[in-house]
C-alpha cells in the first residue's frame, strides 16, 4: 500500500543573487505497513512535479494488474488523478482520497473519495504518510518551519532528501525491526 502526499517548503536563495524567495512541495510515497520511503519529488505544485514521483514510484514498485492492484490513498490533490493513468490502468488501481474540510484553519470532517477501482473506506487514510513527514520534517533540518536552517537551492533539498532516504530504508529500523533481507520480498 503505497500513500502519497506532499509537503509545502520555501526556497530562498542567496540574498546577494537578488532572486525572489519560491515555493516547494516536497511530494512523498511511503509504504504503508513498512514506512518503507518508495519515492519522492521537490517542484512546484504541479502535475510535473506529481509525474516525477510517480514515475520514481512505478520504477521502484512491483507493477500492478488487475490480479495484484495496487492500493494508493492520498489527499484531494487532482494532480494524481490525472498523473496515475499515464503509469498505470485503472483497472490495476484502487485508489482513493481521503479530503480535510477545513473551517477556520480546523479539520470540520473529512469526505473519503473512491477515484479508481474499490478500495475500503475504512483503510482509507493518509495518518502514515502525515506521521512520515512529521519524521521527515523533526529529522531533516532543511524542512523545519520557521528556522535558519532552510535550502537555498532546490537540488540541496534534494540531496539531502536523498540522504535521508538511504538512511530511512537501509539503516534505521523505526517500525520494521529487520534488516536488509526483507526488501527481498518487496
């Protein structure tokens, strides 16, 4: 089961460059039931930067059929449902997002939406991936709010995305307890 979501960071460069400070969306794949970090994207929030990571995810994940689906739940962004067919066929999917009504900055209630195939209602939830990019964010500093310590450049972001990802799957055991041959089955 793989979780999609993304996570907003701002890029400043350099200030004697001149240039305008960006935003960033950090997109991330988790799986599931191994916090195992299938993939990610660093770009704006646009369908481009969607396809990025999906294109990392369907290289780096089983291919789906309609024997074995694969199981996608993410928030009411549309940039996947209009990336997903470019990977995958419908019939190979049961994916569904789970969206946060928002008042007055507070959850109010949360609509869950069956977008390909029929996925259960009641495995639909994005709590793994959010919990994720809390770690993510606690420990990587380039994504804290409100801190010097922020990515002037976008290619740094990745870099060190890319660190903590090689940690994350090969060296912590946070929630798997196993080494390296249980990705034999992954």
């Amino acid at each position: 089961m793989e979780l999609c979501k993304k996570n907003k960071k701002i890029l400043s460069p350099a200030a004697q460059i001149g240039l305008k400070k960006v935003d960033a969306w950090t997109y991330t794949c988790v799986k599931r039931s191994t916090y195992f970090f299938v993939a990610f994207s660093v770009g704006k929030r646009t369908q481009e930067s969607c396809r990025r990571m999906m294109k990392k995810v369907f290289e780096r994940t089983e291919q789906p059929s309609p024997q074995t689906k694969m199981e996608m739940f993410t928030d009411g962004n549309d940039d996947y449902t209009y990336v997903l067919p470019e990977y995958c066929a419908d019939a190979c999917l049961e994916y569904g997002q789970l969206v946060k009504i928002k008042e007055n900055w507070r959850v109010v209630r949360k609509e869950k939406r069956i977008i390909y195939g029929n996925p259960d209602l009641g495995d639909m939830e994005t709590t793994d991936v959010e919990n994720y990019n809390g770690i993510l964010r606690e420990r990587t500093g380039r994504l804290v709010r409100k801190t010097k310590c922020f990515s002037k450049r976008k290619r740094m972001l990745e870099c060190s995305l890319h660190v903590f990802q090689f940690y994350w799957n090969f060296i912590n055991e946070f929630k798997r307890r196993t080494s390296l041959q249980c990705w034999k089955d992954w």
